[in-house]
C-alpha cells in the first residue's frame, strides 16, 4: 500500500495546510515570524488506513507501514521490525542493532532520503555524530543522491567520513 500523505499542516495553526510537494524545510511559510520558525505536520487520510494494519504479521522495512509515513521514494535497506527484548528484571528494550547500521535512525533516514529523491534534489547535507556519519551514505547508495554527513571539528580524523563519499546523480 502507498502513503496516504495528504497535506503538510502548521504545528502553529492547524487550519492552514501546504501541499505535500516540495517539502516545506523552513518552517510555515504562513505562521512563522522572524522569531520562530513553525514546524509543519504530515497530516494523513485517516479514514483509509486498513483496519487490519496493527494485526498484519511482523515484516521486515517500513513498507508495511507506508500508509502512515511520507510517500517512501528511496529504497530500503531493510530497517524496521526490529524486535522488543526483555532483560532479566523485566525491563523490555528495543533491540535496534537488527537495523541494517545498528542504528534507529536508519528508519529516520529512509524518510529524509525519500523526500529529497522525491523532490529531485541532488543531495542531502547531514549533520551527525562521529559515529553516524556514514549512515546516510549508506542509504544513498541505493538512492540517486549524494551524501554529504558532517560531524564535529573535534571529531579525530580517523572517525571523520569524506565530504561526499559517493556521488550518484539523478537520471
């Protein structure tokens, strides 16, 4: 099933909506001030979610759950379903290291990359942490754009990834 993304709405005012396309990356153009840049909202057709959608058995990427995401125009590297573990005092974590980087931000990146194929951008710049900084050139390896993680000046030059690792243009 596709995503059934229909509009990006104000977090300031719920009433004025954007069109999906292109995203809105500076805040609402209509409520935000020279003060404060209002994030916008995915807003989603509710009503046509599949009623079996939480029932459906476990699978792995996030395809299953594309009726409730931002149209997926990057292909997936597998992330998701990662499984809920329960330690010996009861506590139940989320075990992330199934993801394909380890990392619960493979799933945030899969997003990000979408949009900006989706929105024939060239390339994303991505602020990260020493070590994340090559999560998003892995993602766009499959993606026609370039990747360009940076991380801290104090990071050690060992940890420190190329500018732009890999450059795929878009066809």
């Amino acid at each position: 099933m596709t995503s059934l993304a229909t509009a990006q709405r104000s977090l300031a005012d719920p009433g004025v909506r954007h069109p999906l396309w292109p995203p809105l990356t500076s805040g609402c153009p209509v409520t935000s001030t020279a003060e404060v840049a209002y994030a916008l909202d995915v807003d989603y057709d509710y009503d046509r979610v599949p009623a079996d959608l939480f029932e459906r058995p476990a699978a792995h990427g996030l395809e299953r759950w594309a009726p409730l995401l931002p149209p997926l125009a990057a292909p997936g590297l597998g992330e998701g379903n990662t499984p809920l573990v329960e330690l010996p005092d009861g506590t139940w974590v989320k075990d992330e290291s199934r993801n394909p980087t380890w990392s619960h931000k493979d799933r945030l990146n899969r997003v990000a990359v979408s949009a900006a194929v989706a929105s024939g951008a060239a390339g994303i710049v991505v602020s990260s942490s020493p070590a994340t900084t090559g999560r998003p050139r892995r993602r766009t390896r499959r993606a026609p754009v370039c990747a360009a993680p940076c991380s801290p000046r104090r990071t050690p030059r060992r940890r420190s990834p190329p500018i732009c690792a890999r450059t795929v243009r878009p066809s």
